[in-house]
C-alpha cells in the first residue's frame, strides 16, 4: 500500500507545510506512518524536523516547549479529533547512553533526518514520510517487514532494549495490537534483557499492560511475555497459576483457564473492565486449592475471597485509579455468585446487585459469560443466561439500598417523632432488610406503620433487628448457596 498526501489530515499538513515554507525539512514519522502504512488510523501524529525548538515555536501561535528532549507541542484549537489536538514536532536528533534503562542521558540535535531514524526502537516504526513530495524514507526495510507480518528491531536488538527497557513491553504490545510475529533475533534479546524492566516505574508498566489487554489478541501476548520471562515483571501472580491444575469442570490449568477468559472478553470487545476481571478472576485459586478426599478432586473454597485481596494489590502496585482497584477488586470478589434460575431467589439476586453495584452488574455478568468459555466449555447456556438476567432486570426495579425505600430520613422522624440519631439507621436497615426479602412492602404506607412499631423498641432490640437480624438472614442465604453448590459441583 502507498501512503498519499490525501491521507494525512489537514492540521497536520498545515504543521509541515509551514515548517517547509519557513526554510525547514519536515516529515511526518514512527507510528502513524506505519499505521497509515497499513490502513489504521493513527492514534497520534509525530513530526521530525531539522528545525530547533526555538524555531518551531516562532512558526506558530500556541506550543508548549517542556522536556529536554526538544519536542515542541502544537496545539491546535477548537478540534474535535482528540489525536490532532496536540501534535509534537522534534528536531532530527541523535542520543547519548541511557543510564537508566529508560531514557538517554543527554540528547544532540542532527542536521540529518537519517540520525533521526535510526534511534527508533522498530523497522515498522523507523519510517518517515514527506507530505509536499510524497517521499518515502524507509532505512531498514520496514515496510517489508509489514508485509510479512513481523516486528524487528532496529540494528542490534539487545542494544535496543538495553537503551530503554520499556522497548521490550512495547514488542509484546505492537505484536498482540497487529497480530504480527516477533523476529527471532528480537524475540531472543527481549528474553535476555527481561530482567531491566526491573527498572521501569509501575507506572509506564502499566500503560503497556493496559494497552496489551485492550488489544485483540492479549491471550497471545501474555503466553509471549510469559515465555520469555516478562510476565513477572508485570503480574507475577499470575505465574503461580502455570501448572495448577484444577477440578473436572476445567478442562486447563489455573493460568491457562484465566488468558482463555481473558481472550473471550477481548473477541466479545468488552470493556477493559471485563476483560482485567477476567484475567484477574482466579488469581486466589493456587493459594486456596485444597485437595478433597470425598471428591477425589480439587477445591478452591473461598478462592473468590483471596483472589479480591490479591486484585488489590496488584492493581494498587500498577498505581491504577481507586475506582478501577475498588470495581475490579468487587468483580473478583462476587464472580461465583449463583445463577441458576431455576434455585436462586431474587432475594439472593438482590443482594448480589448491591455487593457490586447496579452499574456494574452487567460487567459482573459477562465476567461469568469469560470464566464459563474459560473452561473449555464451548456453550455460553444463553437460555439460562438470558433467564437469569431477566430475573437481574427485575431485581433492578426493587430496593437495594435504603436510599431506594419509599421512605427517607426526614418522613421517618416526621411519623415516629425521633430525633436524629443511630437509631433512624437501623431503623432504615431493619425496613430494606424487609423489603429486599418482600419488594412488594416498599410503600410509604407499609413502611411508616412498620416503623411506628420499630420505634416501641429499646436500642438493644432495634439494633438487633436492624443489624443481627441482617447478618442471620445474609448467613442463612450463603449457607443455602454452598449447599446447591456443592450440589453441582461449582464451588
């Protein structure tokens, strides 16, 4: 395929356009050449120039001029394209050593766009083009290299991935986003340098990690990383699942059966959300695999339990946000809940949408729809699937917080005559606990009788009602639970 001028948007051509007229070479380069290369839309645009920061910045009205690196920020106003928004221009350079594994120490401008090139980490990123003439520069073959389907490194790999660490990730990531192979050469040096990731901040992990599991093929990327030792540098708690296997209702091993999920998420283009769920799912079950001499098999009790605290953890060390760490951990923690229709009670369901919130039920659903294919099991049982969420989209409808009751703070006190204070909370606990098991009391009628009768009670008495009473029915409810699991041999 050849690239034309027609497509390179026109903010982006104004950029080297006006670099050209001031004097100055300009080429647009690295990724969204190869990306135009090979039909996708560029997520970012890179210019090249001969021109220094100084220079750049006198040709246009709005930049920003903030690493030591030279890169100058365009902004360009009033752009919906999120890509074009900020396009960077940095003068031909050539680098010193790398001192941490991460970034050169210093940095020497070059009056040859070939200097500029051959710093770059991969063939397929070492391109540049020029819009005005519609010249191709292309030093190492990488556009062959496209054609063929594999990711190598510029010159000698290991020099690469010493010079920056995150080079390695970022093989594994381009591999699963294109579905290439990795040369073997490349693929070699990655397994040699592994252990300079130790070096990398969590931070810059994690943005390649989200990157891998957002692409089409992360079961494929993470065997990769896994073979050549990077996986540990990423979730090494995944790793304690190679090998362990599990009891007849899987057909893999504990690592095998979480990429598989993973791997559906990503063929469904579920969200990130699902899809970290999913590989995270059983990450507790080595540590909590008992062997069961009444079953001949292996357990996992309470796997779901272990594997929440551990998602902690590892989402907390990767530094990603509280509400991703607080959503993913509950997915973990409820992905066993019971979805039988035909035994559950909507009660039970009721509770489950509570535990992981309503706008999260439908990611809890679909994690059960990755850990079932994860199995090996090929059918999804889209008739009990489907029934059971109905029974979710009536549950929906009823109470599962006591900011859902008919009734609130202020119309208690106003039909009880009670001043502020705990008992008003365990009073509101004592009537959703009511209306979770019965829908059909949430009425300001009902619930303000039921509370003039609450009100007679002492504290010791209303608090029982409003608290044990909640924990003996929630303990009842999962005793009932294991007892139909361990029935079917899901637990």
């Amino acid at each position: 395929m050849q690239i034309s001028r027609s497509q390179i948007p026109r903010e982006i051509i104004q950029v080297t356009d006006t670099l050209e007229k001031a004097g100055f070479e300009a080429w647009i380069v690295g990724g969204c050449v190869r990306d135009l290369f090979i039909g996708r839309k560029p997520k970012d645009w890179d210019i090249t120039t001969n021109a220094k920061p100084e220079d750049i910045q006198a040709l246009f009205e709005n930049t920003f001029y903030t690493n030591e690196f030279g890169t100058v920020g365009i902004v360009n106003e009033g752009v919906a394209d999120e890509s074009l928004k900020i396009v960077e221009a940095t003068p031909y350079r050539t680098e010193g050593e790398y001192s941490d594994a991460r970034r050169p120490s210093s940095v020497v401008f070059s009056p040859h766009v070939e200097d500029d090139l051959k710093r770059r980490d991969f063939t397929i990123n070492a391109l540049a083009f020029n819009p005005s003439k519609g010249t191709l520069l292309d030093l190492y073959d990488g556009t062959g290299d496209m054609s063929k389907g594999v990711l190598k490194a510029v010159g000698e790999p290991q020099e690469r991935f010493m010079e920056d660490a995150l080079r390695i990730l970022r093989a594994v990531r381009i591999a699963a986003e294109l579905d290439f192979a990795i040369d073997p050469k490349t693929e070699s040096a990655m397994e040699q340098c592994a252990k300079q990731l130790g070096k990398i901040s969590q931070e810059r992990i994690r943005d390649e990690f989200v990157r891998i599991i957002n692409s089409p093929q992360p079961k494929k990327a993470l065997e990769l990383a896994q073979k050549l030792g990077i996986l540990s540098f990423i979730v090494p708690e995944l790793e304690q699942g190679r090998g362990v296997d599990q009891n007849q209702a899987h057909s893999f091993d504990v690592l095998e059966h979480n990429l598989r999920a993973l791997q559906h998420a990503a063929d469904k283009n579920w969200s990130f959300i699902v899809r970290i769920s999913a590989l995270l799912h059983d990450i507790g079950k080595p540590a909590s695999r008992r062997w069961s001499n009444e079953k001949h098999d292996w357990t996992f009790h309470g796997h779901e339990v272990v594997g929440a605290r551990m998602t902690k953890v590892i989402l907390q060390r990767l530094k990603f946000p509280r509400e991703t760490i607080e959503t993913v951990q509950n997915l973990v923690r409820w992905h066993m809940f019971f979805s039988d229709p035909d035994k559950v009670t909507l009660s039970a369901v009721r509770r489950i949408i509570r535990n992981v919130g309503r706008e999260n039920i439908e990611y809890l659903v679909n994690l059960r729809v990755c850990d079932r294919i994860g199995t090996g099991r090929p059918k999804e049982q889209p008739f009990r699937l489907r029934k059971y969420q109905a029974m979710i989209e009536q549950a929906l409808h009823d109470p599962i917080s006591v900011t859902m009751l008919e009734i609130n703070g202020k119309q208690l006190m106003d039909v009880t005559r009670e001043s502020p204070g705990p008992r008003l909370g365990w009073m509101l606990h004592a009537l959703l606990e009511e209306v979770i098991d019965d829908p059909s009391r949430n009425t300001l009628e009902y619930l303000g009788n039921r509370a003039k009768e609450l009100s007679r009670l002492d504290d010791r008495e209303l608090l029982a009602l409003g608290k044990e009473g909640k924990e003996r029915k929630e303990e009842a409810e999962q005793e009932n639970t294991k007892e139909i699991q361990k029935k079917y041999f899901v637990n």
